[in-house]
C-alpha cells in the first residue's frame, strides 16, 4: 500500500496538498493504521532541554511555548522565575509540532516535531494551539502555514531580504522539502508532499524585491538604527548602530564598538544637547555611553540583565532604563554615570515580569512599561516610584503615547491587538464611539486564523510610535510584515503599508520644512524604511505613504570602527531620529537644531 501511495503521489504536483481519503489507496492505508493503533503502546516522552550557558550567552533566557497541539500538557511553559542561566526540561508526550520562542528575545526560536509512526510524513498534529490564542486551529490553518514560513525565514540567514539599490532582486526564502502530514478542519488529513514547493505556491515565492528608492524630500539630522545581526572580524558579539543622514540620504558611521565587544544593541536614545549617544547591550547587562559626533566609547555602566530600551526625561535629563529579564525600571543620571534609582515594576505577583519597551510622559514624570509575563501595563511615578497595574493583551511588548500623554499604548505581541490606556480622565475611544478608561484595537478584525485575511491586518505586532502631532500611530507587524497606520483620535485602522522581513522597530523625526517622517527598521531585511505619515500635510492620514527606503550597509564612504564581514546591514531593531521631535523633548531643542525646525514641529500640539 505504501508503495501504491508513492506511486499516486508521483503522478501529482508537489506543491499542491493532498487529502489522503481522496485516494483509493489512501482510505485503505488510512484503515490499516487506525487498526494498528489499538496494538500501540504509550512510548518515552520526549525529552528538550534548553541549556541557558553563561560561558555563551551573557544574556538570560526564557524559553515558552508558542504553538503546541491542544492536548499537550503544561503549555505555554511559562514559569514564574523568569529568565534565567542554566537549564530548563520539557517532556513533551502529544504528537504534534511545538515550537518554542524566548520571551525576552521574541526572535529566538526552536521547534520540534513529535511524529507518530502510524501517520504518513511528519505529523503536525490534528489541533494546535498557538500562544495568546484561547481557541485551538487545525493544522493546515493559515496561522500556522505563517508562522512555520516565518521560522524559518527568520532561522537561516540565508532567507533574510538583501535589497539592493540598482536593480531588482529575487527573494526566495528556503523551507524543508519535507513531507508534512495537517489536518483539515473536518479532522481529514492533509499530506503536503514537498513543503518548500506548497510554500512556494502558498505564499507566491520567488517575490521580487524593488530596487530601492530613497525619499525626494529631505528629512532632519539623522537617524540612528540598531542594526543587531552585522558581524565583525575584530569582536565576537554581533551588532553595531548605524547612522543615516537623512538630509543627504546617506549611511555615514557605523558603531560597532570592539573594544568593548559591544554584543546585540537593542535600542537607543540620547541626550538634550545631544553630546552623548546611549546604547543597551540587549544580550549583556550593560548601557553604553558614546560621543555622538565622533562615535568614541565614553563609558558604560551595568544596569541589569538584558537592558532593552532607554529614553531620558525630558525634564531632569536622567536615563529611564527597561531591564527586560528582570523586574526593574532604573533611572541613571545624565551622561549615565551613575544610578540614582531601581522601581521594581512588580512587587506583589511573585513573577519576573520581564519589562520591555517603555515609554516616557512629556513631563517626565511617568513611565508605562509592558510586562510582558503579566499581561500588565506598569504605569510608574517616577519622583515617587509607586506602580500601578492595568490589565492589557497576551505578551504586551512595546509602549507608545499621544504627545499629550493622556493615553498609552501597548501592543499585544502574541494577542493580535494594541490596547489604549488612559492615564488620567477616560480617553480611549471605543468602537462604538464611546470614551472609555481603556479599549482594544483588534488587529485580527479582518482575519480569520483558519482561512487567512481578507482587509487590513496586523500580526505579532512590536514598536507602535504616535507621531509628535498626535495624527497618527503607526504599528509594526513583523508577522503579516504590515505597518497599521492608526487614526489615535479614533482608534480606528485607516490603511495597512507595506514593510518588509521582520519588520520591528520605528521612531518619528522631522521632514525639511514642516511635518514628520517615520523610519522603520527590520530585522530581516538590510533597508530602512520611510513613511511620510501625511505627505500633502492636509491633516488627514489615508494618504500616508512609503516615501522611500534606504540600505543600511553602507559603502566605501562609511566610517566604521570595525570590520564589516556580514549581514550588512542586517537586523534592524531600535531608531533614535536627532534631533528629538516629540512633545516636551523638542522644546530643549539646542538654538542650532531649532533653525532647522518649524514652528510647529518645535511646539507639536500648541
């Protein structure tokens, strides 16, 4: 019989799936192993350990489930300790696919794939549950078809995007030839011969990369990106930060830092005369301190493990530091020198909540933090140091505010959502026009998980800026690779653009003679993008566009402290755009940099 399949498989296209039950074969095969299962007993589980080496890794990890068939047992493997050094077991019994990610590194990853041997190919399982999701999918669902297809673009290198400004480039991400056994949602089975060939046709690669084109209008000062993944001859962790002049278009400097072996920047800020450039040490446990203009290491000092975001007040000047695998939001005097305060952002659960990308008030006087194990906002006085807690969506990642800080927003990672929070009076609007303390933006409205998107959609959604004038919040989508343009008086989705591999990071700064430009980094992709959120400057956002993209890689004329070797400009995460721009941040603005400004962009909100 196994030979008949084979034979009636050969006849049939391999990028096409195959319902095993509309074979002849198949319904007599399928009987024979539903009757040998009977005889089956029980095998040893299946033992993963994730091994945490500090001899490795000089960052914590917290490895969790992500996607599990429904009946496996202990899923999500989330443990109240939090990050950590050393080793972590699962047995896993269900047969199905699991995959796993880090909760403070969302973009670690591992799966295995627990198979019966009485199904054909490697069984994914009936139903599986995916994080953040009460109700388990088939299979052979269009969520789970997305998020394979993005482990493994994000796992090998070689399928990240490399743009190129010359010509057009095919990309053409690699998945296993394998034969993958799903189900469908009437419980049939579903054998994918060949999974790259069903890939190549399910999510139409090759695809074609446009040669890039950089905005016509100039922007202001610079912009500087995380770019996390380039590697080094001269130092053995990943990283450095590259900067754009965004007046000539131009990547200028590159900051790797080896003689400090800078590992995995993150995200930066820096300060109101802008002297200093500050940098988190994602994978160590350090901010970094560097001369702006001549990119010079100044200091470093240890703040926690695995420092993610930094931001300043913009009343004292003072460093506002996440501390993401632990519990701590720290406060540093200027230039960083020394730390004047920890605000533990969760003394009461007993759970690491692992902060993430905060966001600072225009006064300098509150912060929100997302606790991403707690599907809480942190909501923190700062001169005070007392917390409070509102409930938001599953995996809460990164923090934004409207420039009058009467609201926040977080985007729920693994919820499919962003929630607004008012921090004063009630401010969030509803769907059915109504105020409200708090609401939900439900990215997941025009998706259905089973059979895909049919309108404006967003997907694992991370950094969320709102402009400085409060038109528009513009959300990263690394998953659907969509940035959600966001009307915040509303609430309301007005149009999805398009980013590219993993798209994750994103600041606003100012446009040459009045308005602002957004610039997005991506993970996966080698190009900074730039969204002019209301070109025609009319007040209204349908016509936000990409104005243009720029590559990150630089050329002969980049100067670098090291020595480029790979992944040239690769692995975008956090942006700074200089000069600062947003609501009490911009009214510090040196007398040399607000020549450059407009009246409006110097006072965004009046």
């Amino acid at each position: 019989m196994l030979g008949e399949l084979k034979g009636s498989l050969a006849g049939l296209p391999v990028d096409k799936p195959v319902n095993v039950l509309d074979l002849p074969v198949g319904v007599s095969l399928q009987g024979v192993l539903d009757s040998l299962t009977k005889f089956a007993i029980t095998g040893p589980p299946v033992t993963v350990k994730f091994n945490v080496d500090p001899s490795r890794s000089q960052g914590l990890r917290n490895p969790i489930g992500l996607i599990a068939p429904e009946n496996a047992k202990g899923f999500p493997y989330m443990d109240a300790g939090g990050a950590f050094f050393g080793e972590k077991t699962i047995q896993l019994t269900e047969p199905g696919l699991y995959a796993f990610t880090d909760s403070v590194a969302p973009y670690m990853l591992g799966a295995v794939v627990v198979d019966d041997p009485l199904t054909l190919g490697l069984d994914f399982g009936k139903s599986l549950r995916v994080n953040g999701k009460p109700t388990p999918v088939p299979s052979n669902a269009d969520i789970i078809q997305r998020l394979v297809n993005a482990f493994f673009t994000i796992t090998n290198p070689n399928n990240w995007q490399k743009f190129s400004e010359t010509e057009d480039v095919a990309w053409n991400p690699i998945q296993p030839p394998a034969p993958i056994l799903q189900y469908d949602a009437a419980g049939a089975p579903v054998l994918i011969p060949n999974l790259d060939a069903y890939y190549d046709q399910y999510f139409k690669y090759p695809k074609t990369l446009p040669a890039l084109k950089k905005p016509k209008a100039p922007g202001v000062g610079e912009v500087w990106v995380a770019t996390q993944m380039e590697d080094y001859a001269d130092k053995d962790k990943p990283g450095s930060i590259t900067k754009v002049d965004v007046e000539k278009w131009s990547v200028d400097q590159k900051i790797s830092a080896p003689g400090i072996d800078m590992n995995n920047t993150h995200n930066m800020w820096t300060d109101k005369n802008y002297q200093y450039l500050y940098a988190n040490e994602w994978f160590n446990n350090k901010t970094d301190v560097f001369d702006r203009k001549t990119g010079k290491f100044i200091r470093q000092i240890e703040v926690g493990h695995n420092p993610a975001h930094v931001m300043t007040r913009p009343d004292t000047d003072q460093l506002v530091v996440g501390i993401n695998a632990g519990t701590d939001i720290v406060e540093l005097e200027p230039g960083a020198t020394s730390i004047t305060k920890r605000i533990n952002v969760d003394p009461e659960s007993g759970i690491t909540p692992h902060p993430h990308a905060h966001w600072v008030s225009a006064d300098g006087k509150t912060v929100v933090a997302p606790n991403t194990m707690t599907n809480e906002a942190a909501i923190v006085d700062l001169d005070s140091g007392t917390v409070r807690h509102d409930a938001v969506g599953a995996f809460p990642i990164a923090t934004s505010m409207t420039p009058d800080s009467k609201k926040a927003y977080m985007s729920n990672f693994l919820g499919m959502s962003i929630t607004c929070l008012s921090l004063a009076e009630d401010a969030c609007a509803t769907d059915d026009g109504g105020i409200a303390h708090s609401s939900a933006i439900d990215l997941w409205k025009n998706y259905n998980p089973q059979t895909g998107p049919t309108g404006a959609w967003g997907g694992l959604t991370i950094q969320l800026p709102v402009s400085p004038d409060g038109k528009a919040m513009l959300a990263e989508n690394t998953l659907s690779q969509t940035v959600s343009v966001i009307d915040p008086r509303t609430n309301k989705v007005i149009k999805d653009l398009p980013c590219n591999a993993g798209c994750h990071g994103a600041n606003f700064g100012a446009k040459k003679g009045g308005g602002y430009y957004a610039y997005v980094s991506n993970k996966f992709s080698n190009a900074m993008q730039v969204i002019d959120i209301d070109p025609n400057n009319d007040g209204n956002i349908a016509d936000a566009e990409v104005a243009g993209q720029i590559m990150l890689g630089g050329n002969a004329n980049t100067v670098n402290d090291g020595k480029l070797i790979s992944a040239a400009g690769e692995g975008g995460q956090g942006v700074v755009a200089i000069p600062l721009v947003y609501n009490g941040w911009t009214q510090n603005n040196p007398d040399a940099w607000r020549e450059k400004l407009t009246p409006e962009q110097l006072n965004p909100i009046g």
